[in-house]
C-alpha cells in the first residue's frame, strides 16, 4: 500500500509570532521555519506502517514556494520514500490544497492519505475534511490510534466525550492527533540519504488547478495586552463591578 503524507511549512512552534507592521500578515522574514507539528505526527505513522510491513511506500507532498522542498527532505530523512513539491507564490486556503491534493492523488493511486489535523498557522482544521468529500472516501479525524487489517482501517479519534472508534474502507483519509505518536528524530546517515531521494517538482497549472485564494484577510492584529487585576473588598463590591464595569451579569 502507499501512503501519501502532505507536509506543510510552518513557522517553528518554539518561535514567537510577530505581526508585520502593515497588519497584513505575520513576520516570516528571518524566521525559523519547520514542519507542522500534525503533519510530524503523520510522517511518523507512516513510517511506522511501513515498519509493519503494511505500507511499501510513502510519497510525501508540499506546497509553496521552493524552500518547501526543505520539508519534504525532513520527511524523507525521517522515512519517506520521495517527495513531491508543488511550486507556488500564491497563498494556499484549505480548498486549493484539498483540490491539488486530490490530482496527486488521481496520478499516485494510494491506499491511504495520513495528514496532520490542523496547521499550526492558520488552524483551519479544514483540508483533510475536504480532501474527503472531494475524493468521495471515508475520513477518521483527530486519529490517536490507527490499525490496518487488509482493506479496512480502524480509526480511535479523540472526540469530545471521550474516544470514538470508527471503521474505514481503504482508501480513505486519517487526520492526526497530537496522542498518536511520539515523532521521531531524524538520525545523521538518514539526513544524508535523504538528500539522494528523488523530489519532483510541478506547478498547480500542471495538476489543472486554479489555486487563487477565496478568502482575502483584511488584517492581522495582535491580541490586546491583559491589564493588571483589582482587589475588592467585599461581595457586594465584585458584584458592582462585575455587573456596571465588565457588564457580564
């Protein structure tokens, strides 16, 4: 089976996010950059199905601009097979990746598409959901635990009243959660083989997509800074101030 694995790239979640001064965007100039923690988590899955003997090869995809193609050699070293990079300028909404994700998977054929839940910059929780419905598979969301016995896949996902598990015809989409896995460090002599697996770059016009953004930001802000606290004296004080000045009784 193939397992096909998108990976995004992502300021470093160990770094602190500045607004640009135009309110237009964050600062990514000078920044760190990484893989999306989910799509680690992905990655890692992955390999570990392979390391069963479940999988036979992982095709890891992403896209923007060319220092993506650092990503994908970081999913290479940490086990992927070889990469795919979709080279763009233009900024990339949940719809456009689903729909350039469904192309890919058209021309790759695999039994399973694993990738992270959310993006830790826009939080969208959106692209997986999509890719579903736009390839007309079955999903499991928020996996924090994957089994596979021959075509069908069982799926634990995190829900809010505790664990569900579902059953999925292969193929299908797995979304994962941070209770899956413990991500692997990629060792030094995989960091160098991975520099000789085959990455193959394409254009969305190659995959016969439009990717132009639906959604158009009309700013960025920081939140505002919390103000130091005040003592009361009594209830009946609390009870003033909570119902005249924060209005929220």
């Amino acid at each position: 089976m193939k397992i096909l694995v998108p990976v995004k790239r992502v300021v470093d979640y160990n770094v602190k996010i500045r607004v640009k001064s135009d309110g237009t965007g964050v600062e990514t100039s000078g920044v760190k950059m990484s893989m999306n923690p989910f799509d680690e988590i992905a990655v890692e899955e992955a390999v570990r199905l392979k390391e069963k003997g479940v999988a036979t090869e992982i095709v890891a995809v992403s896209m923007g601009l060319a220092n993506c193609a650092e990503t994908i050699r970081t999913a290479l070293a940490m086990g992927a097979d070889r990469g795919i990079l979709v080279e763009t300028d233009v900024e990339l909404q949940p719809l456009a990746v689903a729909k350039l994700l469904r192309a890919i998977a058209a021309n790759e054929k695999p039994g399973m598409i694993i990738m992270g839940k959310q993006a830790i910059d826009d939080d969208m929780n959106a692209t997986g959901q999509m890719l579903a419905a736009l390839l007309g598979w079955g999903q499991g969301t928020f996996a924090s635990k994957i089994t596979i016995e021959g075509d069908k896949a069982t799926v634990t996902r995190e829900v809010d009243g505790g664990l569900e598990t579902v059953a999925l015809t292969l193929p299908a989409i797995v979304t994962t959660d941070l209770r899956l896995n413990e991500p692997r460090y990629a060792s030094l002599p995989n960091i160098m083989k991975a520099r000789k697996k085959p990455i193959e770059t394409i254009k969305p016009a190659d995959l016969g997509v439009d990717p132009a953004p639906r959604l158009t930001t009309l700013k960025v802000a920081e939140p505002p800074k919390r103000v130091a606290g005040t003592k009361v004296a009594s209830v009946a004080e609390l009870v003033e101030k909570l119902k005249f000045e924060a209005k929220v009784i």
